[in-house]
C-alpha cells in the first residue's frame, strides 16, 4: 500500500509540472476589407485584422479562396511571437483570367496548440476580354514569316524562321508566340519583342515528316513529339506530364483537351491504321483507343461531353462523335462526295467545315449542316471572338466573314501563303 502510495505521488508531482494543454482559439477580427466588397482583377486589396490569443500566437497567414476552395492569390505568412498582432498587408491581384463572382479572404492564425481562420466574403469584377493583337503567319518553300497587324490595319513583317512550321498558338497571358517546326523544334517568342523565351530542339526522332501538334491549356503548351508521346511543357520549358501510346512506331498529329481527358489520333507510319487514343488529362496515363476506319482531319471537343472527329473516307467525309463516358464512337454526319479541308469551332454546339466543295455551318446538337457559301473551299478557318469574325485563308489571301449570316467583310493579301491566322487577347 506505501509503495502505491510513492507512486501515486511520483505521478501526480509529474503532471502538475506540465502545463495544461491549451484549449483556447486565437480571436481573429478583420476589419478591412469590409463583408462584401467589390474589387475589380486588377486592383489592390488591403487587407488589415487584429488577432489575439490567452497564448503565444506563433505564425498569421492570408490569402483568397475561390467557391471550389482554390487559392488564388498565394499566400502571405508571417512569424509572430506575442499574444497580439495587427496584420496589414496588401494582395496584390495580377491574373487577369480571374472571372467574377464571390471570393473569400481567409485570415489564419496558430499557437502551440490551435488553428483559427476567418472568413471575409467579398467580390471581384473580371476584366473584359479585349483584342490585342493579330497575326498572319505565312510561308514560302523554304522559310516562315510572322506578320503583325499595326495601328492602320496593315500588316508589318516582324519575325522570320529558317524552316517551315507544322503548327503555332498563342498563350496570351504569358505574352508567348509558340512556333512549332517540321524538324521538330519548339519555340517560344516574346510577342512584345520577338525575343526567344526557350527553345527545345529535336522533338522528333523519326526518319518520317514530322506532323505535330500544339495546344495551350491553362499553364501549359502541349506539344506531339517523337515516338508518339504527347508532352507538356510548362513556360520555364519544364516537363509536366507526358502521355504514352502502347504502340512507340505510331504517331499522333491530332489532339484536344476534354475535361479529364486528352483525346488524340495515332497512326502508324507506312500502315494507314488510324486509331483513337484517350489518356487522362492530370496523370497522363493511357486508358482506351478504338479503331477508326478513315482519316482525320480535326478533333475538337462538344457540348455533350463528347469530341467531334472530322475526317474523311475516300470521296466522303464524316463527322462523328467519341463519347468519354463511354468510350463509344457514333456518326453524326455524312457529306457524300466531298471531303473536308478544315474545320473550325465557333461554340460548343457551332462548327464551320470546309470541304472540297462548299463551306459549311455544322449543327453537333441537331446533327445537320447547311451551306454558308457554295464553291467556296478554304485552306483554313480561324474564329475571332470579339468581333464575331471568321477568318478564311486560300493560298495568299485571307476573307474575313461577319456571323451569323457570313458576309464577305474584308480582304487581306499576302505576298506569301497564309498557314494560320492568330489572336492574342488581353487575358
């Protein structure tokens, strides 16, 4: 009993030494900005909270959630030690892409023991997407060359490349012109100066024609590079992800992003097998491909969570549609007796196709084309969302069309090939 009796004692002088475990939040109040301010992208949000604690607070964060629980802002920390603290700082708002709507100012704050956050709800007004700048790029036998629209509607040469391109873009948030080469280089040019940001070489290995692809998708450039792999670069020309084909001998020259999904073609050099290939967007990794039995000639993405294959068959063409959830492939539309030169996405139920024969507008949800203009067959088509323009290249020349009724509006010639029209937007 004695012997319980030490113990006991042993054990209570113990644990009166130790402190109480704190049970207590910080107290977080922020004053500025006020529930429910308007700010607009651009602006300076000035953010001002008195924080206090019964216990040394140790570190006070800040930054702005959108309604998925993103951060959009980054976050600013800082170390305290003491028991009050007055935050004063500015958030700083510089990505234009932000859209309107309500967002929350999240105040953290910590002691030893606990996390406390506040909520302030305000909201922000977008910037209107506005036209910036336009290009042509155009090519003789051997060379490519950049012209830029100037102030009097004409176009100024600014830029030439030793070298034919498969394909180019423009990712206007990071001020990038993207030239994607026949011999496989990939280029990023300042399209302030037409100074090289980075340039990656020898993206394909294969004694074939290279036919690669770009696309710009948030972050990224997408590029089809050598042994069929479909490759993402970010803009300090850093890998990201890569997608794989099974089949290393085959290549994929068609691609575009559908929610979750990076849906391509693959063919097979000297065997005139064209498949369809799905591979998840986040992973990269491959999922399903199915036979398709012609050549395509354009994939873009739907309404119905669907991608659209134009391509052709002989002396026909056709439009069908791969559904993602189901990995299933139907017809949509037969064109008898024509194939299809181009395509170009106007919205997502919207899609103007050139053939051999006529220009059309093509219907996705009621699966039926009619004729914008009769034995009219452009090389290529590019949408102007601002000013609702369609932009049609035929050799040298360029006819810009007004919608919805494709009224001839202007006329630009070139003294080379026109390959691709291109917009850069403010955000």
């Amino acid at each position: 009993m004695r012997k319980i009796l030490i113990i006991s004692t042993l054990f209570s002088l113990l644990f009166s030494c130790k402190k109480d475990e704190d049970n207590t939040l910080p107290i977080i109040q922020i004053t500025t900005p006020t529930t429910n301010s308007y700010f607009s992208i651009t602006d300076t949000i000035q953010v001002t909270s008195e924080i206090s604690d019964n216990e040394i607070i140790t570190s006070v964060s800040v930054y702005i959630l959108n309604d998925k629980a993103q951060n959009i802002s980054g976050t600013q920390s800082f170390t305290v030690n003491a028991q009050k603290f007055t935050l004063n700082t500015a958030i700083i708002l510089d990505d234009i892409r932000i859209e309107s709507g309500s967002y929350d100012i999240v105040v953290s704050a910590s002691d030893e023991y606990n996390n406390k956050k506040s909520y302030q709800r305000i909201s922000l007004i977008t910037v209107n997407k506005e036209l910036e700048k336009i290009y042509l790029i155009t090519e003789d036998l051997t060379n490519t060359y950049i012209l830029e629209e100037d102030l009097t509607k004409s176009f100024v040469q600014k830029y030439i490349y030793t070298g034919l391109l498969c394909d180019a873009e423009v990712n206007s948030y990071y001020n990038s012109l993207l030239l994607l080469s026949k011999s496989g280089d990939l280029i990023s040019l300042n399209t302030e100066n037409y100074q090289t940001f980075w340039q990656n070489s020898n993206l394909n290995n294969s004694p074939y024609e290279y036919k690669g692809r770009l696309l710009v998708n948030d972050y990224l450039v997408y590029t089809s590079q050598k042994n069929n792999s479909i490759v993402a670069y970010s803009y300090d020309n850093f890998i990201k992800k890569t997608s794989i084909s099974e089949n290393t001998s085959n290549n994929s020259n068609l691609f575009c992003i559908q929610n979750d999904y990076i849906v391509g073609n693959s063919y097979s050099n000297g065997i005139g097998v064209n498949k369809i290939e799905k591979y998840y967007y986040s992973t990269g990794i491959y999922q399903t491909s199915i036979n398709l039995n012609y050549e395509p000639v354009e994939f873009l993405p739907s309404y119905d969570n669907s991608v659209l294959i134009f391509g052709n068959s002989g002396s026909n063409a056709t439009i069908s549609a791969f559904y993602l959830l189901y990995n299933t492939l139907q017809e949509r539309y037969t064109f008898d007796n024509e194939n299809i030169l181009a395509v170009c996405k106007i919205s997502d139920k919207d899609f103007i196709v050139s053939t051999n024969q006529n220009t059309y507008m093509f219907d996705a949800e009621a699966q039926n084309a009619y004729i914008l203009q009769a034995a009219y067959s452009p090389q290529a088509i590019f949408y102007e969302e601002i000013n609702n323009l369609v932009y049609c290249t035929l050799n040298n020349e360029v006819k810009i069309f007004t919608l919805p009724y494709f009224q001839e509006y202007n006329t630009i010639t070139s003294s080379y090939n026109v390959k691709e029209v291109l917009f850069k937007y403010n955000k």
